[in-house]
C-alpha cells in the first residue's frame, strides 16, 4: 500500500484546514480594529494636547496590536464561529470547496403539484374536467 499518497493528502487537508483556521482569526482581528477605528471617530476632541499625525498612526498600530492579541485570547468568537461554518466546505473532492448544487428546469408535474399545494384542489382533475 502507498502510504506516501494517503500522507499527503492528510497534510494537504491539514495545510488547508490551518489557512482557513488563520483567514478567520485575521478576518476577526480585522474587524475589532474596523470597531476600534470607528469607536475613536466617535471621540470628542479637544483637550489639552492636539493631536498630530505620528499620534494617529501610533493609535492606529495600537488598535490592530490590541486586536490581533484579543484573537489570540479567544477574540468574540466571531473567527471561530466562521471557521466552524465554512470548514465543512473543505473535504469536497469535485474540484472546488463548495457543495454542487443541481439546476434542473421544473418539469410539467412539479408545476401541477406546485399549483395544487397553493390552491387546495386537485389541478389535475379540474384540468380533465375542462376538455
């Protein structure tokens, strides 16, 4: 038995399962800075110092630092709950990680029973009793 075959695609599964692991918490990190951004917008200014631009990017650096670690913590859960939902995507092997979803065209019989679940009667037999 080639073991080498089955080797990799554990691993190829596992490098896969880590980058979706890591897009997450970097997605959640992402997000509490956006908030820490717009909580500081929100700010009343003034005051006793002014501020300057070295302020501004040191607050901004200070915001994405502060967000990074509160992920590591356990962040809001927010990374967990979307690697939780899109990691079921990740075993497809049809090619791409998305479910296939079949598009077929309703046939004449689906739309006869379709008419007769929202009007209650059997469209069927009204049709036979018309000709």
């Amino acid at each position: 038995m080639n073991t080498e075959v089955i080797d990799s695609s554990i691993n190829y599964t596992k490098d896969k399962t880590q980058k979706l692991k890591k897009a997450c918490e970097d997605f959640e990190a992402l997000f509490v800075s956006k908030m820490f951004e717009t909580m500081r917008k929100s700010e009343i200014e003034g005051g006793l110092v002014e501020k300057n631009q070295g302020e501004e990017v040191f607050t901004s650096m200070l915001d994405s630092e502060i967000a990074q670690l509160s992920v590591k913590g356990g962040g809001m859960g927010l990374g967990k709950m979307m690697f939780e939902s899109l990691s079921k995507y990740l075993d497809n092997d049809k090619g791409n990680n998305f479910p296939a979803q079949e598009k077929t065209a309703p046939t004449g019989s689906d739309i006869l029973k379709l008419r007769q679940e929202l009007s209650g009667t059997d469209v069927a037999s009204d049709i036979a009793v018309r000709q």
